[in-house]
C-alpha cells in the first residue's frame, strides 16, 4: 500500500500480546479489509497493549469467529504503530470497533461490550449486508425483489416534473421527517440537490480548477460539473489528489464532499469501491 510505514521497524510481538492471526496493519489493510470486505464484512478492532480492556475485546471477537460460519472476517490494528489507520477512522478512543463493507464503514462503537452486546452488533451487521456485496458468494443483486411502491413519493416526484424543487425537497424532507433512515428518500433527496446545484454550474469550471489546483471551492465545482457530464472517476480522483495536497480542516472539508458524492451511487458500485480504497489510501 502506498505510504505503509516501514514494518521492520515495529517491535516484535511480546509473550502475552493478542495473537496475530487476524493482525493488520497499514501494510496489508487494503488487501485484508478493503478487498475483503467486498466478499464479507469486515470486524476492524483498533486496540492497545496497554488497554487491557481492549485485549479482552479482541479476544472475544477472536473466540466469536472460531464460532461462526464465515459470515464475516476480523481484523486486529494495534493502534500506536498503525495510528494512519486509526486517523483514517476518525478514532477518538481505544477500544473501537467498526465494520467494514464494500469498502466503507458500516457500524461502529467505542468502549468495552460484553458479550451479549457484541454478539447483537454482530448479528445486526451481517444480516445488513446479506447477499448484497459484490463479491459474496452466491450474491444476485438483480433476484432481489421489487419493493412496493410508495405513495408518499408521488408529491415529490410531481413537483419535480412541474419544476418546482423546493415542493419536491420538501416532500422528500417530510418522508424523513416521518421516517429517518428511510434510504429511498435520503438518496432522492440528495441526487435532487446535487443536480439542483450542478445545472447552476459555469460552463468553464473545470478549467476553472485546472487552473487553480488548489482552490477547494474550484475543484468542487469542478467534480461536480465532471459527475453531472457522466464522468465520476475524474470528479473522485480530482478530489482524491487534493486531499493528498492538502492537511486539517481543508482535508477534512475535500473528504466530506467526496464521501456526499459516493452516496449518489449504490455503495457496491465497481468505480465507488475502487474509489474508496483509493481515498483510504490518500488518508494514510
């Protein structure tokens, strides 16, 4: 992976440490999670040997995988010599777990569990990704089938043939407000609004940004207009290069975007997920 730390010069796994079966680090994180984790979801347990809490913790998910039927993988990252990792996911405090599928974090928690907690979150986050990930075995995502329509959207959607977008925001918005993790409308809602501001777009954006590579502003007007002309792999890499340019807040805010912009397609898509591995590698 680009940008790994120079592995020799880790320290050698003392008497005691947490077995290394499931070890990661920044060398071979794209291969075990990443690329794993489009087969199956992919338990990710940032831990210190100082933490003794955190040991027990990957021992348990240790214990909980010999149990299972291959449902999904582990991962163990001793934070202080893989700490790009953890920067990567935002860790804020050790234990942390998250789940990782299709290239992407799924769910999270920080802290001890006992077992009957993470045995829930566990279950909680396979059934999610159930036969939905690219390369699970026996995944057909065109078997799946057609939910019922629903009536809610038709105010949305004929405010959106008349042209009147405020109406179709706020039809959407009431969905949510009745129902927040309804995706369907979350994903209406944000295409809406990207479109709504790619078509305010200047004609000349992206020589705009080529221009100026290191106005952020410019460069997102930029990808926008590349995304709006069918062309996500110029806006994401566009996006991915500044971030290799830039540090703190700005690299931040470049990250958001990105991420705003890989929820406007299905989180399996081929050019997200190599997109995704792409940025992880950027933040590392």
């Amino acid at each position: 992976m680009s940008g790994a730390v120079d592995l020799s010069a880790l320290k050698q796994p003392a008497a005691g440490d947490v077995p290394s079966d499931h070890a990661v680090t920044e060398a071979d994180f794209e291969t075990k999670v990443l690329r794993r984790s489009l087969e199956v979801p992919v338990v990710v347990v940032l831990y210190s040997q100082r933490s003794p809490g955190s040991v027990e913790l990957v021992k348990l998910f240790e214990r909980l995988l010999g149990e299972g039927d291959g449902g999904w993988d582990l991962a163990t990252v001793e934070a202080e010599p893989n700490m790009r990792i953890a920067q990567a996911f935002g860790v804020q405090g050790i234990p942390t777990v998250i789940a990782v599928a299709a290239g992407q974090p799924l769910a999270d928690f920080q802290g001890a569990q006992s077992e009957p907690q993470v045995r829930q979150w566990l279950a909680a986050v396979v059934d999610a990704v159930q036969g939905r990930l690219p390369g699970a075995e026996g995944a057909d995502p065109a078997e799946a089938p057609e939910p019922p329509a629903d009536p809610r959207f038709d105010a949305a959607e004929a405010a959106i043939e008349r042209g009147d977008i405020p109406a179709a925001e706020a039809a959407y918005e009431r969905i949510l407000a009745e129902e927040p993790a309804n995706q369907d409308a979350k994903s209406a809602l944000r295409q809406l609004r990207f479109y709504t501001r790619a078509q305010n777009l200047p004609a000349d954006a992206i020589a705009q940004a080529d221009a100026s590579p290191t106005d952020i502003e410019a460069a997102f007007a930029a990808a926008d207009l590349e995304l709006f002309n069918q062309q996500p792999e110029e806006a994401f890499t566009r996006l991915i290069n500044l971030i290799k340019r830039t540090a703190g807040d700005d690299r931040n805010r470049i990250r958001t975007r990105l991420v705003e912009l890989f929820e406007l397609f299905d989180t399996a898509d081929p050019i997200v997920v190599a997109a995704r591995r792409k940025l992880a590698t950027a933040l590392y």
